[in-house]
C-alpha cells in the first residue's frame, strides 16, 4: 500500500471514482453534489461544492483531456465543464432544444477527441469538445460501457457488444464466461475483468 484515503464518512457512500488520470483523482458524492480533488498521494487537493454553484442534479462526472471536469446538470439539461475551483470553462446548448424526449445519461466519457454520453434507455450520443452533437446511436441497456480505441463497448448477461462510429452496426459476441452475477466488468490491455462479490477473475481476451 503506497497511499490510503480514508476521510469517507464526511460525505457518506461514494457514488463514483474516475482515476483515468493517476496524477488527478476525482471522487464524487452525489447525495451532497461534492466532488473531491485528490492528488496522485491520494491527499485531497481541493472540494467542489456544486451546489454552491447553483448545480444541485448531477448523475455523472468524468475527467476532461484539458485537465478539467465535466458534468451533466440535470435541471439546466446541459453539459458543462468546469475547473477544479468551480468555474464554468463551457455550457452546451439545452438538450430539451435538441431532442423531443429527456436524456440524462448515466456515463460520460472523454476518449479520443471526443465526448461521449450513455443512457441505458435512450443509448450513446457523441459531442465534439465544442459541445457540437456529431452521432446518436440508439443501443438501449448495455452494462458497464467503455469507449476503448474509438469503439463503444458494453455489454449483458451473456453478450458483448462493439460498435465502431460512425457506423450504425452493432457486433454481438457471445461468451461463455458468467455475466450475470457480476459487478463490474472492464475491457483493457486484451484481457478482460470480471468482478463479483466472490472476488475479481481476470481472462485473457481470444484473438489478440
């Protein structure tokens, strides 16, 4: 064990973790609408009490490429990227100008020159950093989705699907291995990792 952070109870249960930059960890509570800012030591750099800035329904947050964050505000049905002090960097145009039904997505993810957004009900939409809609692809209920190399990932109980933007088609793998009580299941570095409450399986991932 390098480092430990263990000031947990201050905020109650962590709702996510986005440790996809190891010098900047952001942990975020979405019952008290805070996100912490830990440093690689795991010492806490910084707090970000959304509600101070008039950002009180948030689901989901995710780590910018400009070393930002980016968030969806529910009640302004906009995405926003602010800096680790708060301050509103860009705002996108309201969703309910862009679509007939509500889209509160559960994921964002920053990859590859672009963002990415999923709803399990209402599937992907795709933005540019400019806050410009570039593809919408309906894929309704994957689990534990990942945009790996440009292409979107997820997955069910017994099946895997990728789709490669901007084309529509969606590959379905079919597996062995058993989805149905895991919690976790993660793409990366050809091997694939599975957790359950039993423990973590990892699997070399075939044709690679």
């Amino acid at each position: 064990v390098v480092s430990v952070f263990n000031d947990v109870k201050q905020y109650g249960n962590i709702s996510f973790i986005d440790a996809s930059n190891p010098l900047k960890i952001l942990i975020f509570y979405k019952d008290f609408s805070t996100i912490l800012v830990l440093d690689r030591f795991l010492s806490r750099r910084n707090t970000i009490d959304l509600r101070s800035l008039n950002i009180v329904e948030v689901k989901t947050i995710a780590q910018s490429y400009d070393n930002n964050i980016w968030l969806f505000d529910e009640l302004d049905a906009s995405i926003k990227k602010i800096d680790d002090y708060g301050k509103l960097v860009i705002k996108t145009t309201d969703f309910r100008l862009l679509f007939d039904d509500a889209y509160n997505p559960s994921t964002m993810i920053d990859s590859n020159g672009m963002l990415y957004l999923y709803n399990e009900e209402k599937g992907w939409l795709v933005f540019d950093y400019y806050g410009a809609l570039k593809s919408k692809f309906n894929t309704e209920n994957w689990k534990d989705v990942q945009v790996n190399n440009k292409t979107l990932v997820g997955r069910n109980s017994n099946h895997f699907y990728l789709l490669q933007p901007p084309l529509p088609n969606i590959n379905v793998y079919t597996t062995n291995i058993d989805l149905i009580n895991a919690t976790k299941v993660l793409q990366g570095n050809d091997l694939l990792y599975v957790l359950t409450k039993e423990g973590l399986s990892i699997y070399q991932l075939q044709g690679k």
